[in-house]
C-alpha cells in the first residue's frame, strides 16, 4: 500500500506587517501568491493546489473541476497556463480545510475567486477528492514570488558600479553605485548609508563580502561631476538579496534632487576566488568548501550539495528559501541568490540527503550554522533536491564570441573576436581540428547559452558574417572554463583545412542528460567466472578479451572473468541520446545487435600505483530503458531496430551474464587492486556533469575469488576520503567492516 507523505509548506506565507508607507518599498511589494503546490510525487510546477484563507491552508475538492480552473491557478502561481489537472487526490490527501468546491471559472478570471463556487468553507467533499494541477513550466513574464526576487521597474531597475578610474579588467568591483531611471543612471546620497546597505548592492552584483573605501579619494573625483540623486534614504538591515527589497526612500515626485552634505554612494566589493586576477591570492583565497552546486548550466548555479561525514548528498527543498540559498551562494563566492529552487529543478542527485527544513538567518558564513533537520527515510526523496542560482559578477565574456548562419540563436559557426598587433580587432574563425564537446561547452557557456549539444568540426552553417580568416587554432579545454580564451591554444595558428567550412561550430541547449553509475549494485553483483574458449567465440570477434587470449588453443581452455553486473542512471534533465544517428550504426552478426557509440563504457582493473593492468569495455550495443522511476514512461527499446536512449529519471541495466560484461582477468595475479568504471570516456555525448562519470572500488584478489568493497562514484567522497581510498593497503579477509 502506497504510503502518502504529506509535505511541508514550499512558499510560506505569514500575515503581511502593516502596510509601508508611500516612499517605501520592502519585500512585502514583492510577494503576490497565496497559494502552493504541495504532494507528493510531484515536480515544482505540479502538485495539489492549496489555499491560503483566514490564517489556514486548505483545499479545493475536485467535484466541477476543468482545465479552465486549472489554467487560472497556474496563472496565480506565476505559470503561463496549465497543461492538465488531477482529481481523486493524486498528490495526496491534504488535512485541514476544503476551501472551495464545485467551482467553475471560464478561464479567464484574475483569480480563483472570481469563478463560481459554492462559496467559502463549504463543500460536501472529503480529502479523497482533492484536486491537483499540471502546470506549463515557464513563467510569466515579471512574476515574483517568495523564492525568486525580480525588480520593480517602476522603482529599483538595475544597479552598477561606476568605476571613477577607468580599467578594462572585470569584474568592476568598485566605483559609484548607479541605478538605472528611465533612459539615465543616477546616483543614491551616502548620507546615512551603513555597511549592511554595501554588503546588500555587492551581494546583488555578485560578489560575497565588501570592504571599506576611501571616501577622501572618490569626493574630490564627484564634485567634478553632476550627480543627480534619486534615492536619499536606504535601511537594509544587510541579509536581503536585493535593493528593491529594503526599505527605501525615494525624492519627491519620483525627481533628482541634491545630496545636502553628502555625495554620492561609492562601494566596494571583495570577488570570490573564481573572479581574482592575482594567482597568489586566488590560491590564499581558495578553500576546501563543505558546499558545492552540481548540474548547473552556468557558473552560480545548481543542486546544492553539502559534505557530511566524508560524504556528499542533497538538501531537502523543504523551507528553502532566498535567505538559506544567499548563504550557499556567498561561502561558494558569489553573491546573494537570485533563485531558490525547490523540486529538483537542476537535477536529482544519487546518494544521501544530508539536510532538511534548512533555516538560515542570512548572515551565516556557512550553511552548516543554519538551523535544520536531519533526514529520515519518509522525509524527503531526490524529487525534492533544493537549487540555487546567484548573483554572478558581469564579466562581458558574451562580447567577444558570437554564432553566425544557424537556424536559432542557439546553434551556428564559432566566431571570435582576437586583438592584431597593431591593436585592431576583428572577428575570425576556430579551426575545427580537434574541436569536441568540452570545447563545445565552454563556447555555449560563454555565450550563455547553456550546455552543448554537439560540438561540430565541419559545419555547412549559411556564411552570413563573411568572416573567413582562422584566428584560433588547437583550442584544447577542461570544460569548467568560463571563455574559450582561458583554455589551452596554440600561439600561432595551425589549422589543416583551412576553408570555412572546416571551422568549429556548436549546437547549444538549455538543458542535458547527466549519466551516474549505480556502485553499490557492482559491489553486489561481483564474482569469477571460469568460462570456456568455445563460448568466447562472438566476444573475441567484439576485442572483450585481453591480448593473450590470441595466442591461445582455441577451442580448448578458458577464460578467468572478473563478472558484474552495471546499472546506468540519467539524473540529468534532458535525455541522453547516441551522437551517432541510426543511419550510421553497425550491425554486428555475431551477437545480433547494432551498436550506437564505438565504446559506451571503460572498465579497468588498476594497481595501487594507478597502472592499468586488465581492460574490458562496452560497446553501446542496446542504449534503451530498462526500468525508470515512478510515473515516469520508457521511450527507448532496442528491439526491432528501435530508438536507443536513456529517458531523464531511467536507468539502462546490463546484466552480469551477458557478454562483454567483465574484465578478463586470465593473466592477473593475486593482490590489492582497483576497478574502475567510466561512462562515457570519450565525451562523445554532452552531458551537464563528467565527473560523476567515473566509479571505483577496493578489489582484493586471492587467486581464487575476489571482493570489492568502498564502491563509490568519483565524486561522492571529499578529497581526505579519497586520498584514504588511494593508499588503502588491501583486505586480508573476507569480513568487511
């Protein structure tokens, strides 16, 4: 029997403080929703629609229900319409109040309560019938919440930072503080401006501590200049996210004015490590973190996961809010959060979840000083991984490459603009030699664009620029670099084929798949096998033996195999398909099966030392959908030469007694030992995260049989952990402890 977990409230909701006065403008202008999704399963843009009403959350019974009621709650919960609703309490039955029942909209009410109802409070319903909705996950335009602060536009636009000194190095992190007044900038007077009001505009503008200034210096560079004052008063009490959400006082009439015995706000913010110029100090600066975001498409954002006990996992979305995100985002080394985000809106994680009802004052140095709950098993599940995106440092990376001749703003060549020595700039082309998908990544990130699709070495993109000359050749990057000129390149250009189309393009996405192996279940599932040459014949064909076998007296004999079995999750958010399209697979006879990707999978039996000493591999002979996740449907199957993939939220399981599923072991001796497992070794398809691609194992092997223990993915463990795991000296017997 299925066990219904009622959750905790996502968007809370207070009674509102009394309302400010005119000039003002706090957080309460910016809160509009009264009403939340909660449930369970459920994504963020779905789930049971409760009510906020006479101080108590309820319900709506599903009796009437339509889409046409659905598509006005959507819209009130800051969605752009709904695309179902559920009835007979599919999320799970609610407690408390049945707000509403029988209700009828014709879609195009403001609010719920101006469709026809039976009226508040009373329903003959019972929590049985409880409707949900399914709504279409994209935001309406200026929508604000709880969780994600936009700016007024009639009052705060945007904020910069004027340096007085001109400079080319980014970030800007100090200067006159600007805010932007209908086709002008103009300044805010310092009289009375505080610290806290400094660490809130650093904090928007992306950095995670601010300094004192030399106000001596910037006064005598201000009375030069006009200044004209729009803001004459500022009280941030230094833990909200942005300006708009302080209390604020504007001059009269919304005009400029003087700043009587003052000038205008001048700031200065400290960079987190990633943005120093210096390399002594981005190394003083760098610390080993117990925070890190994983499954972002830019830097700043991501599934926030926390070290525990050596081990990483997730944090429960329960409470999240912008206060708890502002932490992570500032020990991390960026600004305050732009989003928290609830519903494993960047991914579920695999392993632990380490925290929940997480509840941070803001001005915490870390999250481990935040209040919160420790987890039990029906408190949370990877569904509910909390996010984050923060305020990043502008750095006008975007202005020096650009896309020409695709058919979207999302796909076309690579073009970059590079300085001549006589210090003129114009754009020219990246040689395709050697261009693959971490190249391909960096570019779509630079662009800000997300993640790349494919990376593509001939493009046959409609020349729209006339752009003709390679400026960039032998780019070889890591795929964490924020611009194509931070990766390795050679000094002089050396492209061999030099024609246009030979030129590096990129196929950008908002979203990609993210592979993981499942560890646990190879430890499990390991075992020897002695298995005869006459049944060896199709995995020979395929090279799934080591070299010895060659030479030996077929078909007499065998093989020592090292079998297990290996369960391949996408935790990503776009399915993982085969670079290759199905024009290009190849058949093989022997085992009645095409093949995809020229190898899907490394296996790798390592010494202590790290030299490889056995090998096997897996060809992707059947990418399909072995099992997946509840309520989630399979769309991939290799029989009859169908489509082959991994759906988001599936996982593909080769078994342990098929073919090629081993390490050949025959020439091994006894010894300490370590198996490696790698999806994907060749980066061939992109995926939103490459280190949690690779897993290890101890492996003790006596001659007779063998034992894996401490299997983990490469990045489950902090790095004390791993060095540990490194210089384990091996098992001498078969007790794990």
């Amino acid at each position: 029997m299925l066990k219904w977990v009622r959750l905790k409230l996502h968007l809370c909701f207070t009674p509102p403080p009394p309302a400010p006065s005119p000039v003002e403008l706090n957080l309460w202008d910016l809160l509009t929703s009264h009403f939340r999704l909660v449930g369970y399963p459920r994504k963020h843009n779905e789930g049971r629609i409760e009510i906020f009403y006479k101080g108590e959350w309820g319900t709506i019974c599903d009796d009437d229900f339509s889409l046409s009621n659905a598509n006005v709650l959507c819209r009130q919960l800051g969605f752009v319409s709904a695309t179902g609703w559920t009835h007979s309490a599919k999320y799970g039955k609610g407690l408390g109040k049945i707000w509403l029942d029988n209700v009828q909209c014709n879609g195009g009410e403001k609010s719920i309560e101006l469709c026809k109802s039976r009226g508040w409070g009373n329903s003959d319903c019972t929590h049985d019938e409880d409707a949900g909705v399914v709504c279409k996950d994209e935001r309406l335009p200026g929508f604000v919440h709880s969780n994600i602060i936009d700016m007024d536009e009639n009052k705060v636009e945007k904020v910069r930072l004027r340096p007085v000194v001109p400079t080319k190095k980014m970030p800007v992190t100090e200067g006159v503080v600007e805010i932007k007044y209908r086709n002008g900038w103009v300044q805010i007077c310092d009289v009375g401006w505080t610290s806290k009001n400094t660490r809130v505009i650093c904090g928007m503008l992306g950095f995670p501590d601010e300094k004192k200034v030399n106000k001596n210096f910037y006064k005598l560079n201000t009375e030069r200049q006009k200044n004209q004052y729009h803001l004459h008063s500022v009280a941030c009490v230094g833990t909200e996210v942005h300006l708009a959400a302080c209390p604020l006082e504007f001059n009269k009439g919304n005009a400029t004015g003087s700043c009587k015995g003052g000038m205008p706000v001048v700031v200065s913010c400290v960079p987190g490590p990633q943005y120093v110029h210096n390399n002594g100090l981005k190394k003083k600066l760098k610390t080993t973190s117990t925070v890190r975001l994983k499954g972002g498409a830019k830097l700043g954002e991501g599934r926030v996961e926390v070290l525990r006990n050596n081990e990483w996992g997730t944090v429960c979305d329960d409470r999240w809010t912008l206060l708890s995100a502002s932490v992570v985002c500032r020990e991390l080394g960026f600004g305050s959060a732009k989003e928290a985000l609830t519903g494993a809106r960047m991914g579920q994680g695999m392993g632990p979840i380490h925290m929940n009802e997480v509840l941070c004052l803001g001005t915490e140095k870390s999250m481990w000083n935040c209040g919160f709950k420790n987890i039990t098993s029906e408190d949370c599940q990877h569904v509910e991984d909390a996010a984050v995106r923060c305020n990043t440092p502008y750095m006008a990376l975007e202005n020096s490459i650009r896309l020409t001749g695709g058919r979207t703003r999302y796909e076309g060549r690579v073009e970059v603009l590079s300085t001549e020595a006589n210090g003129t700039r114009s754009w020219g082309l990246i040689c395709g030699g050697a261009w693959g998908t971490k190249e391909a990544m960096v570019a779509c990130r630079q662009l800000g664009l997300g993640y790349a699709n494919h990376g593509l070495q001939e493009t046959w993109y409609w020349d729209s620029s006339n752009v003709t000359e390679m400026v960039m050749s032998g780019v070889k990057c890591t795929g964490n670099e924020m611009s194509l000129s931070h990766c390795q390149h050679h000094r002089t250009v050396s492209c061999q084929k030099t024609a246009a189309k030979f030129s590096a393009g990129v196929i950008c996405s908002e979203t990609a798949s993210d592979l993981v192996p499942n560890a646990p279940l190879v430890q499990q599932s390991v075992y020897i096998e002695d298995r005869p040459l006459h049944m060896l014949y199709c995995a020979a064909e395929e090279n799934c033996l080591s070299k010895s076998a060659a030479s030996a007296n077929w078909p007499y004999g065998h093989r020592r195999l090292l079998r297990f079995s290996s369960q391949i999750h996408n935790i990503g958010r776009a399915d993982f398909r085969p670079k290759a399209g199905r024009h290009s697979w190849v058949w093989h006879a022997c085992h009645g099966h095409y093949h995809s990707m020229d190898i899907f999978t490394h296996y790798d039996l390592l010494s202590s030392n790290g030299t490889k000493v056995a090998e096997g591999h897996k060809a992707s002979f059947c990418l399909e959908d072995t099992e997946c996740h509840e309520g989630i449907s399979k769309r991939y199957e290799c029989a009859n030469f169908g489509e082959q993939g991994i759906t988001v939220g599936c996982w593909d399981l080769y078994r342990h007694d098929i073919d090629c599923q081993w390490i050949d072991i025959t020439d091994i001796k006894p010894g300490n030992y370590i198996l490696q497992i790698v999806i994907n070794p060749n980066f061939e398809v992109a995926e939103s995260d490459f280190t949690n691609n690779a897993m290890k194992c101890n492996c003790k092997y006596d001659g007779h049989r063998i034992w894996l223990h401490n299997c983990h993915m490469g990045d489950a463990f902090s790095e004390e952990a791993e060095r540990r795991f490194e210089k384990y000296p091996g098992q001498f017997n078969n007790q794990i402890s």
